[in-house]
C-alpha cells in the first residue's frame, strides 16, 4: 500500500515505488530468473507482496539518494564512488 505514515499518499513516493518494483523486473529478467506477481494490486489497495522468487513472497522498499543532501554529499565523499557506497549500505532483510 502506498500510503504514507499519516494516511496521505504522495505521487512522487508512489512513483518512486514503482521505478525500484519496475528496475527490480529487470534484473530478475537479464538474470534470467523466474518470478511471479500475482500477489500485487492497484497501487491503492494493500497486496500481499511485490513479487515472489520460488514462492518466497517478496515485498520491495525503495530509498532514492539525493547526492546534493549535506548528509549524503558528506558520506560520499567517503567513498571512491557511489557503487561502493551502495554497495556498503546495511539493508534489513526478513
């Protein structure tokens, strides 16, 4: 579901959903591995999950990095380049 904590669901968040859910296919498809959607609905409607890899139903989050934030533009310096740094992000996987 593409609502944001208060209820309020934006355009550009929900667009931000489906650029990462739509990348996401493509990997699997250059990867030439197989997957499943039919636990996805209407971008309003709760789904049971993204996509699923082997029955194992997957539910996707996304984080868009804007290099201009102070904050980022700080911790990239740290980095050779912005792959390392993704790269060395820690991710929570359930």
């Amino acid at each position: 579901m593409s609502f944001g904590r208060l209820g309020a669901a934006g355009a550009k968040n929900i667009m931000k959903g489906i650029l990462a859910e739509e990348a996401f296919q493509l990997y699997l498809d250059e990867m030439k591995v197989k997957y499943d959607l039919d636990g996805r609905t209407t971008w309003h409607k709760i789904d049971q999950y993204d996509i699923a890899i082997d029955q194992v139903p997957l539910d996707l989050k996304s984080h868009f990095i804007d290099k201009n934030n102070p904050y980022y533009k700080k911790k990239l310096e740290e980095y050779p380049d912005i792959q390392t740094f993704i790269y060395d992000c820690i991710c929570l996987i359930c």
